[in-house]
C-alpha cells in the first residue's frame, strides 16, 4: 500500500506479534493510541483475515497536543488498509472508551498517552477487557543507558513509565505469562 507515515515506532512490533497470532481465526483487536495509524494499517492488513475479525482504534487527537495533520494522515491510510471495512474508530480517551466498553479482545496494543498514570489506567483497563489468553502489548518500556552521567528527559520518562509497567506486572503476578519484554512488554492472561 502506499502509505504515509512520518514515524515508524511500530516497525519493530510486527515480526514479534505476528508469532503470536493465528490470524486466521477470528480475531478482535484493541488498539489503545493509533497516531498516524501505522500498528492499525498492519493489523488491517496482516490480522484481520477472518471474516468476523475487527479493529477498534482509540484516540482522543486531541488539537492542544498535536498537529491536526497527524489525525487526516490517521484516516488517509486506514482508509488504504486492505480491511478498513473491519475497522471502527472512537475519537475519545480510553477512559472513556473503557468505561463505556463491554467488550473483551483478543490482542489489546497500548501505545497511547506517555504519562505515567494514564499508562497505569490503560494497563489495567486492557488486562480487564482481555478474553482468556488474549494477549496485551504495550510500547511504553523505552530502553536505558544508566551508565550515562545525567538522564536526559526522555529517559527519565522511562524510569518512571518502566517503574509504572513493572509495579502493573507484580500487582498482576500470577494472571498472565510473559511472552515478550525487551523495549516493548507481551504478556498472555492467563485462562
């Protein structure tokens, strides 16, 4: 497809979800910060192959925080996406959409706000709207130099969003499986 999309953080998810997929059955996916829509186009095209799957995509773009640009580049490419008829999208926060939510998912990929709480909230939201070993991915655990003499911002950031992400995998100890932990975080909950 011909795509536009000015970052490519998602890049380095797809060989490790699709281990984890059996895309051709049926599958419901949540999507927790879309952006430009990059992680929604690859799920469109590559796990969305059944007939009944879906994709919801979540995402305030709220204009105080980002070019208006980022949403239109958003609806441009999923629109190009080989299952855009499959796909639903809310332009609300994910407190909203959970509160309001009854669903349950199969794959749950949380990639939205970067402030410590929120992923706190978002963590714990997807763990609990997740199906028996449904899987939640999360791209917060941004990767440290602690050898550095002085953090910059962003890794301080880290510090506090991996802190945020371990104390959600003690607090949940016992529920899941790990699958995958390197800068982003797989865990399958437990049947």
């Amino acid at each position: 497809m011909n795509y536009e999309f000015t970052q490519d953080w998602f890049k380095n998810s797809e060989p490790e979800i699709i281990k984890y997929i059996d895309f051709n059955k049926k599958i419901d996916i949540l999507e927790i910060g879309s952006y430009e829509g990059f992680s929604s186009c690859y799920f469109s095209d590559n796990l969305l192959l059944h007939e009944d799957s879906r994709l919801h995509c979540v995402d305030p773009y709220f204009t105080s925080e980002m070019d208006a640009s980022i949403e239109k580049r958003f609806h441009a490419n999923i629109i190009k996406s080989k299952e855009y008829n499959k796909i639903s999208v809310f332009r609300q926060t994910s407190d909203k959409f959970f509160k309001n939510n009854n669903l349950q998912y199969d794959l749950i990929y949380v990639d939205g706000s970067n402030h410590p709480s929120q992923i706190s909230m978002d963590l714990q939201n997807a763990f609990d709207s997740l199906r028996e070993n449904g899987i939640l991915w999360a791209n917060h655990r941004g990767k440290l130099d602690l050898d550095s003499q002085r953090l910059s911002e962003f890794e301080d950031h880290a510090i506090f969003t991996r802190n945020v992400i371990n104390n959600f995998l003690n607090k949940s100890k016992g529920l899941y499986e790990p699958l995958f932990k390197r800068n982003q975080l797989a865990i399958k909950k437990n049947a």
